[in-house]
C-alpha cells in the first residue's frame, strides 16, 4: 500500500492535473501543495475535503484505502 504522499501523487498524475492546478484549486501555496506529495507536511481536514473534492474521491480514496464493511 502506498503512503499518503504517494497516493496523492498518484490520484494527481492519474487525472493528468499539475502540482500547480491542485493547489489553485484547494486554495494553498504551490510550494505547500509540494510538500503535501513529499510528505514533508499534511494538509489540514479542510484542505484533504478539498482535495476529495477537487479529485471527485471519496476520503477513504483519497487515503487509498479500500473500504470493506465489517461482517
């Protein structure tokens, strides 16, 4: 499984956006956003609704998590 930052990069690449646009769009500086794919920091709750937003995931997407209902 890839860690936060990787799977944001990924979830980036995939829908062909730039560093740039995604941080235009979730409202933070690009150089933020940077560190976001780095994993040198981690967005805010506001900012990871945003971004779920901005991409159309869902949160569990967003963290590459597969949700699986409990038996």
């Amino acid at each position: 499984m890839k860690n936060f930052a990787e799977h944001l990069k990924y979830i980036r690449t995939s829908k062909g956006f730039t560093q740039r646009q995604v941080a235009v769009a979730i409202d933070v500086g690009e150089s933020l956003y940077q560190r976001y794919e780095r994993g040198a920091g981690k967005p805010s709750f506001d900012k990871l609704w945003a971004l779920a937003d901005f991409f159309d995931v869902s949160l569990d997407d967003l963290f590459g998590r597969d949700w699986k209902p409990k038996t």
